[in-house]
C-alpha cells in the first residue's frame, strides 16, 4: 500500500483522520475521551485562539508544559496554521528556557498553571517583567523582546496581568479573527517544529522539522504492522520527539488510541495496560525496573503488550524486556531528532538475535551510509564509522545556526550524524555510540560543552571537562573534572550547588573531580576525553568497556 500520507500537511492529515477515523478513540487522558472528530475539533479551536493574538504563518509558539491534552491541541492547531511549534522541555532552568524562547524568536509560549510542577508563570516573570503589570501583547522584555504573549491553559492566570487564558480566546478574546478558522498551511516542505537537540557547541541547536512528520508516521508503523486494534501507552514527557514524532503520530495515521499519562507511575501503567488493552509502550531502563518491581506486576494482565520501543541497546535490558516483562516484538531502532526519528528498524518478528543485536534496515525512501569520518570515503559492509542519512525526514536545518546547519548537512544532501556503527551487506545497521563525546542520561542526549559552559564561570573553576559514563540507573551520568582557578579551591559540593538552580536535573555531573591539568593532545590542545573517560571508570571502580569489533564480513 502506498503512503496516504505522503506529500501531506498537518491540516491535511488531520482532516484525513476525522474522515476516516471520526467517532474512534484517539487519546485517553485520566476519565476523558476524545475521538478523531474532537482532535479535528480541538485543533480548529486552537488555530482560532492563535489567530486571535494575531500570529501569522511562520511565528514561532513556544509550548512549555507537561504532558495534558492542551500539549496536543496547541501543537496541532499551530502546525496547521503554518506557526512553527518551539518543544521546550520542562526541566529547563529560567536561563535555560530564556535562550530557547529567545533564539527561536517565539512571539507567544503556552504553559500551564504550576500544579505541582515548575511555576512556569513566575520564570516567565522574571524574565518579562511586564506580564505581572502590563497587558496582553506588551510584556517582552530585555531577556525576551520578541515574546508577545504568554497563554494560560487554566481558567485564571494567578493575577498575572499580562498574560491570557487558553478559553479566554476562544471567540473575540483578542483582537483578531473571532471564530474564523485561518489559512492553514499548504506546503508540505515548510517547518512545522522547532525541536532543541544538544550537540558539541556550548548551546543548543533548533532542528527544523516539516510537515513530513505525517509521512513519516505511516513508514514507521510499517515493520511493526500498526492498526487501528492497537493502542499506545505514552507516559515519556511530550516534548520529546520520541513522544510525538515517534509516538502519538504513528499510531494516530492507523486509526489507533493513544493513552496519555502524565508522568510515568508503574501502577497507573498496569491499570491502563489491562483497562485499554495496551499493545506498545516506550521502555526506558527506568520504566523496566518500576514496572517489575510494583506489587501489581505478576497479578496484571499484561498479555495485550506486542510492541516495546526499546531505549537502550543493552542485551540485558532488551532481554529483561522480552523475558520478564513478556513482550515479543521487543525491538529497537535508529534516528535522532534531525531526522524526523527513526530511520531503521527491523520488523517486530524478526528473529530475536536480530532484533536485539541490530537496529534494523533504512525505512522507505530513506538511505544509509557508513563513512570514514577523516577520509570521507564509503566504509565496507561491516566496518565501522560514521553514520550519515539521506532522504526526506532531514531536518531542513539548524535554527539561524547556518555554521552549525553547513557541518551537519552536505551540499548533495547526507547528514553526517555524529553517530558511530556499521551496516552489514543486508542493509542492517548496529549502532556503537557516539563519535563525539555526547551522552544519553535519563533519556535524554547530553552535551558536555553546554554544562562545561555554565560551570565554567564559577570563580574556584580555571577550566574543567565533562565525560558521560556507564550507569545502571540513568543509562550514562556525566562527571565532571575541575582545574581549580589560581589560589582556589574547588569543593565538590559547592560546585554541584551552583549547577543545580542553572542546568536541567538530567544533564547534572554525578561527581565532580578537580584534577591539576587537563589532558590535552599536542599542537591542537584538545582535551582529550578518552582519558578522562578511563580515569572518571578508574575512580569508580567500574571496568571500562571493551572496544566495539567490527562483524565478520
């Protein structure tokens, strides 16, 4: 069958749903149910509110928020309208968001009320101070001069003057266009995301996605069979592009649910498994270990579960996840933001030695390549280099980041990935890591140079280096190794205090080590990690790993 979804826009797609899927499930949130109808509906609604503030195709809205159906409607109705949607993830630090909203050049942020969260309202206070005294549509300031609007998913904004609440502008809440449904976009090419990933700079890039997510989403489904009988369990926060582009959206374009918690909870999952006949879920090491240890596990039924988006390449874990949790299509794969997601991935019935050993082969219209990151020449089935993807799910580029955007894309096309692995001569790709230094804690990639960059401005710090290292809890921690400043002295302590209010929870050093000097390669003066790396394993305890081999030919 050919890709229905093949040249379509978010209002395309969706008005594709509501005809084909109309009155069946498409997301579950605690007791309410929306049908494709209501998703259509709920999107339209959310288009108005925005035309309403007078944003136009190519504004940029921030959505700052946990997981809750708000998070949809403002994705979808922004992306249908030709606004691009900045992802921000909620564990960012005041300074942390500032350059997010800013850089992107949002014009409005949707954020909900604190809860028992963040109090997104007071960062964002503090940043324009005229959203406590001023009015709607005059609040930037210094920190954020392009930040017109902050929206409030709640029915009051806590006497925040200059901000508006979500119902508020439904209708004549603003100047604007009342009811009217504005233009929706009409190319498919256009940007509809801004989704931030950390890579070897000191701050983090803006990947440009497009409406190519819908197309996508149909080539993502293909290898695990989605159909409309089947249902995902989505617990992993909303920002993250394994959530929607990976997630809500390849279920979605098969006529299937989506069961949304707001955070994971072991026992909310196992309810919802046996309740809606779960039969996929993300699987983080974390997820794993909650879910084996409830004391509901042995007595839930569990036996709808045929799909497990495996996040680690672990054997252990992915065996743990198809013995012990009983999933048989325990699969993983290979993507990254800059390209849409995945880009391979073996069936869910392939045999298990391959399914746990590789990452599959390239999905439709997608290529892979293996190349020797000096040379720049083709590596041989089975050798390792870099990986590099070509094809239609690229990023269209790095957010007014064109140095950045030039070493990542090349003129004919491929993106060089900064990732490590080889392919055999059946296509199959195996990942061994990173070519740089970048690190997965929690979930979530890591860059060193973004947290080096904050801790190197305390005043005891001369210079210092950040490694990421094997953990059994969060996957990789980082550790952090200080050259004190002339006459100071850098306690451990006081150096993970000042990071703590600054940097997200997961990109937080487990340890830090102040060391005399820095290891660095001669005439370039480098660092060079690889021994911090053995060092930071050395002081604690751990063996350090043996070297990737290539297969046999």
């Amino acid at each position: 069958m050919s890709n229905p979804f093949r040249d379509a826009t978010y209002a395309q797609a969706l008005a594709q749903l509501e005809a084909v899927f109309g009155a069946r499930d498409a997301l579950v949130f605690r007791d309410r149910r929306f049908s494709f109808a209501d998703l259509k509906r709920e999107a339209d609604a959310a288009s108005r509110r925005f035309a309403a503030l007078g944003l136009k195709a190519g504004d940029k809205v921030g959505i700052l928020m946990p997981n809750r159906p708000e998070f949809v409607w403002s994705w979808l109705g922004a992306a249908q309208m030709g606004l691009v949607c900045v992802m921000l993830n909620t564990r960012l630090r005041r300074d942390e968001i500032a350059y997010q909203l800013g850089q992107s050049d949002c014009r409005a942020v949707v954020v909900a009320d604190a809860g028992d969260g963040p109090d997104f309202l007071e960062t964002l206070a503090e940043l324009c101070p005229g959203l406590r005294e001023g009015s709607p549509g005059a609040i930037a300031g210094a920190a954020l001069p392009m930040l017109d609007f902050v929206v409030v998913c709640e029915e009051t904004t806590r006497g925040y003057a200059g901000a508006v609440t979500w119902t508020g502008l439904e209708g004549t809440g603003l100047e604007g266009t009342g009811h009217e449904i504005p233009r929706l976009a009409a190319d498919p090419a256009s940007p509809a995301i801004i989704s931030y990933s950390s890579g070897t700079t000191a701050l983090p890039k803006g990947a440009m996605i497009s409406h190519c997510l819908w197309r996508k989403a149909w080539d993502i489904g293909i290898r695990v069979e989605l159909t409309a009988e089947d249902c995902l369990y989505l617990a992993i926060p909303m920002f993250g592009s394994m959530a929607t582009m990976n997630g809500i959206a390849p279920y979605w374009v098969r006529g299937a649910k989506v069961v949304l918690g707001e955070q994971f909870d072991a026992g909310a999952c196992l309810a919802a498994i046996a309740r809606e006949k779960v039969t996929g879920m993300h699987v983080l090491p974390p997820i794993l270990r909650q879910l084996l240890a409830h004391k509901d596990f042995r007595t839930t039924d569990t036996s709808s579960l045929r799909l497990a988006y495996t996040l680690s390449i672990d054997p252990d874990i992915l065996a743990q996840v198809e013995d012990e949790l009983g999933v048989p299509g325990t699969i993983t794969g290979y993507g990254m933001t800059e390209t849409t997601t995945v880009v391979t991935r073996n069936r869910w019935d392939d045999p298990r030695e391959v399914r746990h050993a590789t990452q599959g082969w390239p999905l439709p219209d997608l290529e892979v390549a293996i190349v020797d990151p000096q040379t720049l020449a083709p590596m041989p089935a089975g050798e390792p280099g870099e990986i590099w993807v070509r094809g239609y799910s690229i990023m269209l580029g790095y957010y007014k980041k064109p140095e950045e955007t030039a070493r990542a894309l090349t003129p004919d096309g491929w993106l060089r990935t900064g990732d490590w692995g080889r392919q055999d001569d059946t296509g199959r790709v195996t990942l061994l890591g990173r070519l740089g230094d970048t690190y997965k804690s929690r979930g979530f990639n890591v860059s060193p140079a973004e947290v080096e960059y904050v801790l190197q401005r305390h005043p005891a710090v001369e210079v210092c280096a950040i490694v990421g290292v094997p953990d059994t809890q969060h996957g990789e921690v980082g550790i952090a190794f200080v050259v004190p400043a002339a006459g100071a002295t850098a306690q451990e302590a006081e150096l993970l205090g000042f990071l703590k209010p600054q940097i997200a929870s997961y990109k937080m050093p487990a340890r830090v080590f102040s060391i005399d000097a820095l290891p660095l390669t001669s005439g370039t003066g480098k660092v060079q990690k690889f021994k911090l790396r053995a060092d930071a394993l050395e002081r604690l305890g751990l063996a350090a790993p043996a070297p990737a081999q290539p297969a046999s030919a």
